[in-house]
C-alpha cells in the first residue's frame, strides 16, 4: 500500500503492523488501519507514536512519490516544521532550520549549524556537501525541539537524521532510470549481493544531472540553476556470531553544481533622483539610470541572462568511512562503537548577479562580482553507547563521545566585465585575477574544533497507574574547545586569532502517560546549544559566544478508530540566550566588493513559540489522506549594529509564521497484480525574511508536486519488476522569490532569487 507522502506520519515502511488495526465487523469491507512507524529517535528501536519526543519521519517510498534526490528538494515545504534554503543563492550548500533555530551563515569555518544533520548516526560537521544525493534512503528522521542530551552540540533546533538501507545477505537489485525536462537524466543502481560466509555485500550507485534552469548568454560559459551529482558506496556487514555485527561503509560523492540567477526585482524602490547612465557624476541623493541591456523583472523567473557572464562548476566533492560495531552479550544489553570519519573539499564560482547587484554603476566601471572561495575539512568522532534494560521498568542508555574538525577557507570577488561609455555593450576582463594562485583573497582562515561529551538518559515505568506512567531524565556534559586563525584581510597578511573553550551540561525530563495503548500525552522540558566561533568575514575575526536555549513541550501522540486515524499534536515555548545575529556590510575596493560580516550575541531573551498539527487517515483500502501545520511566533530583542552604532531590531530568518502540507494517496490492483498508484501533495508557507538585520521579506510559496505509477508489472519468470512512472515538482510552475537582498537599494534596488522552476519527468524502475 502506497502511504502519503506528507511527513506527518510517514509510514518510514512497515516494520510493524498493530494486529488491532484491522476491522472485523462482518457486515463491513475491512478497511487497513495505519502501519506503526519505527524510529531511533533515543538511540533504540522504538514506536513512534510511543516516543514522546516531536518527530518527522519521511520514508523512502514518501521520499520517491515527492522525487525528491537531494537534500535541497525539501525546500518546497514537504516537513512544515522543517526549512531548507540554499546560502546566498548557491546549491554547494544548504541551511537547515527547525523551529526557528536556522544559522543565516554557517558557510564559514568557524561557524556551527542550529540543526545537526546525520548520517547513520555520524554528525555531518559542516553545510557544504549538504546538497549531494542522497544514497538509498530507508527514511529521514526529522527530530523537532532541543536534541542537546542524546545528540549534543549544534542540535538546539533539533536533528535530521539519515538512515540508509543495510546489506541483507540475499540477492537484490532495484534499478532505476529516467529522463526529464531541463535536459535531466538520472540513473540509480542498488544491489545486494548473496552472503559469502558470514559477510553481506551493498553497492549502491547514483547520477542526476539537470541543465540549466536560467541560460548565460557568454559562448562556452555554464548556466544558472543546473547540476550534475554523482555518489557510490560500498558497504560490508560480517556477522561472525548472532550477537555481534559489523557494519563498515565507504562513500564518495561529486555534486558539481551552479548558484541561481539572481535578478534585479526593482529599480530605484526608494524614488530618488535619476541621472543618465552617462552622467559622469552622480549628485548626492540621486541614482544612476540603468543600462539599456539590464532587464528588471520581479514577478517571474528569468530563463535567460540579460547579461553573459564567465561562469562555471561549483564541485563540492565529499567523502568518508563509518564502522559500526555492535555486541549483545545479553538480551538486555547492546553495546555500540560508531567510528567515522569525513571530508569535504569545496571549490565555489558565483557569478550570478551580472549587473544586478553591483552597488557602483556607470561608464566604463567594472561590474559582475565573481564570488570565488574554497573550503577544505576533514573530521573524526567516535562515539560508544550502552543500550540496555533493568527488568521491565527501566530502559536506558549510556555513551562517550569525541569529535574533532580542522577547516579552512579563503575567498576573493573580481569583478569580471566592464561596461562601455555608453551602457550598450560590455567586455569581459582578463580571467587571470579568478583563477586560484593569482586570485587577490579577500579573507583566509583556519578553524579547529575537538568536542567530547559523556551523557546518559533512562526511562522508568513505576508499579502504579497499569504501568501508564513513564519518566525520562537524562543529561550530557559536553566540553568543547574552538580556535582560529584569520591569516588574510583584503590580500594582506594578518595573524587575528580566537580561543575559547566552554564546558555545559545539558538536562532533558519527560512525563509521559499512555491515557490508552493508543493515546499517548508527554509533558517535555530539554536544553540545547549552537557553539560559539567568530566571523572569517570580519576585518578582525570579531567573535561572538554560544547561543542557548531552553525549551518546554507539551504533546499528544494518538491512533484512532481501529488505528485508521492518526493525530499527533505539539505545542512548545523555547527561550534563547546570546542569539547570534549578523550584520553585513557591502564595500568596494578597487575592481572588486568585499561583504564584510559581523556577528553579535543579541541581548535579553529570544522568544519562540509554536505549534505542530500531523494527522493521516486511511479513508478506504485504496485512499489515504495526510496533512500537518506549524505556527511559529518569533521575538528577539533589538540589537547594536556594530557598522552603524544604532540599536534595531533584527530578525529570524527563513521561518514562517504559517506553513503547511496536504496530501493524497491512491492506490488500486488490476489484472495480473498490477497496481496504479497516485500521489499528490500541496505545500504552503508564509513570507520570511532573508536577513537578520532587515524586515524586506521574501514571497510566500505554494507548491503542488505530483507522481503516478503502474507498478508491479510481471516480466518473464525469474525477471524483474517494473515500475512505470510520471512525476513532476511545483506542478503548477509557481515562481517565488526565496532569497531576497535590499543591501544596494539606496544605489541600484533590491536583487534576489526565485525557486526551481516546474520539472517533469518519465522514470522506469526495476527491482529482482
């Protein structure tokens, strides 16, 4: 059975089913109730209706159904709880925000995300290489709130965390194919191979390639908005004895890929004073008119550039190895060992404002900023866990863990074009200022980071009340250590430096009461942290302390009518001390812009508050229904802004007020069991801001994805299955601005970026 895709409830595939969730009145067809959903949200197997924590969990069938590849295709709003954008305008790397906790640019090395992404339990240090594709997903779980106890730094908005397919030990090969719009293709290979002793095989395989989704009108240079993703991993689970596994993964991954167009969206919002083009001077209080060949246009995504540009791939390339280890030397206990280690090697080229976003315009003056950076970071951790029960009241777990990162990045923006006297023509510059070793760096740094945390949380059921009443107390003391070296400003050789060290403890107690088997409340009170660092895009590597916070839940977890109804509700206030908030300021220097940032603790306390509505239904065999809802309300106190001296107020980006997501599943048998299935969802938001330091908001959104299948078509005995299916994302061709930057709307107007425009596409799927 075909489940919604809207992660209200995600089925997360159907490990068990509640024998309660069939109707069995004679005079009635049998209608099946919803499937339980398994999760890891507390390190152990667990039912998700009876973990009393918030959780998304979006599974691999929901994940096929919204086509979604990569990371960066939950950005139509498939999670409302959940916000994924792009930095600045580029698919190298992604912010993640999850109730109102969303970094507005960790895109440096000694800056942390609000979220902690994960992998198969391995924390992914850095938001580069975010966007990649994703390698067999078995399902996303999307844990809401402060995940400070189990999961430790950086999670105070909550965790996302990634749980991939394992070997079996028996054949299996699923393959997939297909073709779409934009000049898209994509092919994916997963097999498993028969057990050779006591050791399981995994491969798996994946390519997605997408043409450009706005044209550069410069001979032989890339477009905007286009990718080509690449990634394989090889897996190995030797399991010598039935209470000891070993699973140890390799992958590797090219994400080459170009940042968005950014258009200009007005002219002169402010109505000053305009001069001509030509106008060699500019009297104060005026603006200078545009060039004839610049297109302005706010409403729809452009398709081609008005002006060319030297552009070219962003490859992100990333790689790494876990080992898992597990031993059970007693029923009751598990003893775990996660050892991984990671890199990631990132070469930027940004090329995509042309003379959209240039703050000084006019004859014969350079324009079209080439945004070119590099980051280079590798990572080790190990954590150990104990995962046990005492008797039948007491579950627990234990763990250690360590992480270490080293970072480093640089960055330069050349101009690369210049216009002629008259603003009709253009030439591009030498290119040798924008490749590496010639470039004039506009920063270089150096971070390092070595964490180490001992936490434990159990869970107690007392001999009271038929065993409905659970407590959970637990707590992680983590101590981190963070240091950095700024060693180039503007070119020039510079030795500013930051230290710090911090040691916390972070609690979480839950009450919860099963008021039946399958109607659950939860009272929740937890802490978490984002930590510290400083600004590589500082003149003086300013640095700025932890942000924390501390957060209380109430909620409801509920299977209803013979489990065919599923509500789950939350509502939660979490108080932030020090917010990190930035504050950037655009200058020239000679033939290029440097966008110099700073970022400051934001006095007093940050109010968030909020709340989650998920529910799914199975209407009949063949439909089921699924929606969810956020509301997030946001205060945070005015803060200095550190170029001007001024106290105003500032802003939590990328967060809706409202945000929600519908959707419907059908699916229905014909001859021979083949299966049609159909999926459709619609997804909402509310208008954000993009900038802490300013209330200009983006749009809202509304985007409808769609998929329908035959499925389960017979080929010959001992062939495969196939799949046959259409699918298309934002539907409806919805164009919205995401990204939205009035920094030069005293000089020029405010410039920003739309979403992806409408995909479509055929795909062919073989399973053995």
């Amino acid at each position: 059975m075909t489940l919604a895709a809207a992660p209200v409830a995600a089925h997360a595939q159907a490990i068990v089913t509640d024998p309660d969730a069939v109707i069995t009145d004679p005079n009635e067809d049998p209608i099946s109730g919803l499937d339980d959903v398994i999760v890891t949200a507390t390190k152990r197997e667990t039912n998700l209706q009876d973990t009393p924590i918030s959780i998304t969990v979006t599974s691999a069938e929901d994940l096929e159904n919204r086509h979604v590849q990569s990371l960066i295709d939950l950005a139509d709003g498939a999670v409302p709880g959940l916000r994924v954008a792009t930095f600045e305008a580029r698919q190298s790397a992604l912010t993640i925000g999850i109730r109102g906790i969303v970094p507005l640019d960790a895109n440096q090395p000694a800056r942390e995300q609000g979220v902690g992404v994960y992998v198969d339990g391995v924390y992914l240090g850095r938001q580069h290489g975010l966007g990649a594709a994703l390698l067999d997903i078995e399902r996303i779980e999307v844990l809401k709130g402060p995940q400070g106890t189990l999961f430790g730094r950086n999670t105070e908005g909550g965790a996302l965390s990634l749980v991939t397919r394992k070997p079996t030990g028996e054949f299996g090969m699923r393959a997939v194919a297909g073709v779409g719009n934009l000049e898209s293709y994509s092919s994916e290979m997963h097999i498993d191979f028969p057990a050779l002793g006591d050791f399981a095989f995994k491969v798996d395989g994946v390519i997605q390639v997408q043409g450009p989704v706005t044209e550069n009108i410069l001979p032989g240079e890339e477009g905007f908005g286009q990718y080509d993703r690449r990634g394989l991993r090889g897996q190995v689970r030797w399991t010598p004895t039935d209470n000891f596994t070993a699973d140890l993964a390799a992958d590797t991954g090219t994400d080459k890929n170009t940042p968005f167009y950014s258009q200009l969206l007005n002219f002169n919002p402010l109505g000053r004073p305009v001069v001509p083009f030509t106008s060699p001077t500019v009297p104060a209080g005026s603006i200078r008119g545009l060039s004839p060949l610049v297109v302005v246009e706010g409403e729809n995504r452009m398709t081609r550039a008005d002006i060319g540009v030297p552009q070219q791939w962003s490859t992100d390339e990333t790689s790494g190895a876990d080992l898992h280890l597990s031993w059970r030397p007693t029923d009751e206990l598990e003893i775990r060992s996660i050892t991984a280690y990671r890199e990631v090697d990132v070469e930027q080229y940004d090329n995509i404002a042309g003379a959209h976003r240039p703050p000084v315009v006019g004859p014969n003056a350079n324009f079209s900023r080439y945004s070119l950076a590099g980051l280079w970071q590798h990572q080790f951790s190990q954590e150990f866990q104990a995962v046990g029960s005492l008797g039948d009241r007491l579950d627990y777990v234990g763990g250690l863990y360590y992480f270490k990162e080293t970072v480093s990045d640089d960055a330069a923006t050349p101009s690369t074009n210049r216009w002629n006297a008259d603003g009709t023509g253009y030439t591009i510059l030498d290119p040798t200022p924008t490749i590496r070793g010639f470039r004039s760096l506009d920063r270089a740094s150096t971070a390092h980071s070595e964490s180490k945390a001992v936490y434990g949380q159990a869970t107690f059921t007392p001999d009271i009340l038929e065993d409905a009443l659970h407590l959970t107390v637990g707590g992680r003391y983590t101590w981190d250590d963070k240091d950095g070296v700024l060693s180039k400003v503007n070119n020039v050789a510079t030795n500013f430096t930051f230290d710090t060290s911090t040691d916390r403890f972070d609690p979480l107690v839950t009450l919860a009461y099963d008021v039946t088997n399958r109607v659950n409340l939860y009272a929740k009170y937890s802490t978490g942290y984002r930590a510290g660092g400083a600004s590589s895009r500082s003149l003086t590597y300013r640095s700025f302390d932890a942000e924390e916070v501390k957060a209380y839940e109430i909620g409801l977890k509920s299977d209803l009518f013979d489990n065919r109804v599923r509500l789950n509700a939350a509502v939660y206030a979490m108080d932030r001390e020090g917010s990190q908030i930035d504050f950037s300021l655009v200058t020239v220097i000679g033939a290029s812009t440097r966008n110099t940032l700073e970022t400051i603790n934001a006095p007093g306390t940050t109010k968030i508050r909020g709340v989650e509505l998920e529910g799914m239904a199975q209407i009949t065999d063949n439909l089921r229904l699924s929606a969810s809802y956020t509301y997030t309300d946001t205060e945070i106190p005015p803060t200095q802004n550190p170029f001007t001296g001024v106290v105003q107020p500032v802003f939590i980006v990328f967060t809706p007020p409202n945000a929600a997501s519908v959707a419907a599943d059908w699916e229905s048998s014909f001859e021979n069991d083949v299966t049609f299935r159909a999926h459709i969802d619609a997804n909402y938001a509310d208008a954000t801001q993009t900038f802490d330091q300013t209330d200009v908001k983006n749009d809202s959104s509304f985007i409808v994805n769609a998929r329908l299948a035959i499925a389960d078509i017979a080929t010959n005995p001992g062939g495969p299955t196939l799949e046959v299916a259409l699918w298309s994302r934002n539907l409806f061709d919805e164009a919205h601005v995401y990204r939205r930057d009035p920094a030069n709307r005293a000089t020029l107007g405010d410039y920003g970026n739309f979403n992806a425009p409408r995909t479509f596409g055929i795909e062919l799927r073989a399973a053995y």
